[in-house]
C-alpha cells in the first residue's frame, strides 16, 4: 500500500504544501529535529571536549534522532491501520507529506525568478540567500542565477526524490529517518572546525541514505529536461559531494550551462571546479527554464508512482 501512499503525498504537497498560517502556529516537523540536534550540540559539542568525545557523541546524536523518527513513524501508521483499517494509507499519506518539498522549493525559486525580471538585483540577491549558504553581497545577475539553479538541481535529491525514494522503500518510517539525517546534515555535517567531529556521523549518514537518490535524481532530470547525459557522466564528480554533482550535472547539461566553479563562503574564496562547458552568463530566462524542467521532473516522478500504484 506504499504507492498510493506516495502518490498520495506528491499531490497533497505540490498543491499545499505547508502552508505558512499552519507553520505560523506549529513550525514544521522537521523543527522537532533541529531542537534534538541543538540540545545535544550545546552539551556535546563543546570545544573543550576532545574530537574522540565529540565524534562518538555525533554518532549517538544522528542514531538517537533516527529512532525517534522511526519510532513516531510506526506508532502513527499502526495508530491509523488500527483506527482507519483498509483506509488507513489516507492518513499515511497526508502524514507523509510534509517530508517532501515540492511546493516549497518552488515557492522559494520562483522569487528570485520574479526579481531578476524586474531588474531588482538587490531582491533577487536576497531572496537566493534564502537558500544558498555562499555569499551573495557582490553577485551579479548571473551568479544570482547561477546559484538558484544549482540550488534547485541539488534539492531536487534532498527535497523531492530521496524522501520519495524512501517512502517507497520503507514506508512513512524510512521517510521520516531520511528527514532526520538530512536536517542533522544540513545542520551539523560542516567541515569548519566547529562541526567536523560531532557532524561527521550526520554527513556520512546523509551520503550513504543520498547514494541511490542522487543518481535517479540526475536521470529524472535528464528526462525532464530532454537532455544532459553526457554532461552528467562526465562531471558528477566535479562536486565536493558524492552526490549532489549528479543532479547539478545533470541539470547544467540539460540547459547548456556552466555551473558551480569559484564561490565565496565567510569572504574566502572556494577554488571549486565548474561543471558543465555550456554558457556563463545565466539569466532570468535560464532561471526559468530550470523551473520548467522541474516541473516536469516533479510530474514524472508523479506517474512513476502512479504506475507503481497501479501495477503493484
């Protein structure tokens, strides 16, 4: 009954997603995560603290928040088998929902989009900050561009297709164990001295749990995208990441784009690779077409779901 499931949650988030009145009242599930993560980074994670502590404390931190996750999983879905019985993957679904981010990376995309447009650099500036972690003081509109799209192409992994992927293989407690680690990673899975002990479980747990996703994310977006093949064959591994190249690769391909190369963190400049060899001077228009490409990726993991569904 995983499949319905899953359709289920694809169409609930890409319409809803998590409205902001309700994340207003309660936060977002994932809040829950982030808090089990601080407490334990301000007991464990203190710089008087040798590595060999921090470390094993990282370890304990990330095998703590995925029980958590999939001990309330279970207990939600045998609470609505017991209460709904054959209609009980309704429930599941509307409860796996909030772990994909269809509509909210969208949401947050598409303003930057809009601000370029307008010729508003210093918004558009803004509104990438929002989900970039580079500096963004001195980008100009390319590099604005440029780092929407490589921030889409990454989150369509992390966003969308891992925690599907999860869904599909272990139900709404793999789901919410993905979640888990993805927030500890994004959290604390840094190499700045600050996290590189106590984050280290949290961003090798995210590597190994991204593997599979990663490489299906590039594929759907080659689909999509009616393109990039080669590009993402050739320049996966020109990410710091055993993963994320994959559906940035991907996604340069498909728009004849080069992306990543040099980029600003904490005023230091990361001598990154570039990947792809298409054009640099990314616009508004390629911002766009990145946002179509994902829309279509979205719909066909849609149906790849759907077939399942119905096949299965």
């Amino acid at each position: 009954m995983v499949e319905p499931v899953a359709v289920l949650a694809i169409i609930i988030d890409a319409a809803v997603g998590w409205p902001a009145p309700l994340y207003a009242r309660i936060g977002h599930p994932v809040g829950g995560f982030a808090r089990m993560i601080g407490w334990a980074e301000t007991r464990w994670n203190r710089p008087t603290l040798s590595d060999t502590f921090r470390r094993a404390a990282g370890v304990v931190t990330i095998v703590s928040l995925i029980a958590v996750a999939v001990g309330v999983a279970l207990a939600a879905t045998s609470l609505a088998r017991l209460v709904l019985g054959p209609m009980a993957w309704i429930a599941i679904g509307v409860v796996a929902a909030p772990g994909l981010a269809i509509r909210s990376l969208y949401d947050h995309v598409v303003p930057v989009a809009r601000a370029l447009e307008t010729g508003n650099l210093e918004a558009a500036r803004a509104r990438v900050a929002m989900i970039v972690g580079r500096d963004v003081a001195t980008l100009d509109e390319a590099g604005v561009a440029r780092a929407a799209i490589e921030s889409l192409a990454e989150s369509v992994c992390d966003g969308v297709v891992a925690p599907l992927f999860w869904l599909l293989v272990a139900g709404l407690p793999g789901l919410w164990a993905y979640k888990a680690i993805n927030t500890a990673d994004s959290l604390i899975g840094h190499r700045e001295a600050r996290w590189r002990a106590f984050g280290w479980a949290a961003a090798r747990t995210d590597d190994v749990a991204n593997l599979i996703s990663a490489r299906i994310s590039g594929v759907v977006l080659c689909l999509a995208g009616l393109g990039g093949w080669r590009t993402m064959w050739r320049d996966a591994g020109n990410h710091a990441s055993p993963n994320a190249g994959w559906p940035e690769a991907a996604m340069a391909g498909a728009l004849a784009l080069k992306l990543a190369g040099p980029i600003a963190y904490d005023g230091v400049i990361n001598a990154k690779p570039y990947i792809g060899d298409g054009r640099t001077d990314v616009t508004a228009t390629d911002l766009r077409a990145a946002l179509g490409i994902y829309r279509r990726a979205c719909i066909l993991l849609l149906v790849i779901a759907g077939v399942l569904a119905w096949r299965l």
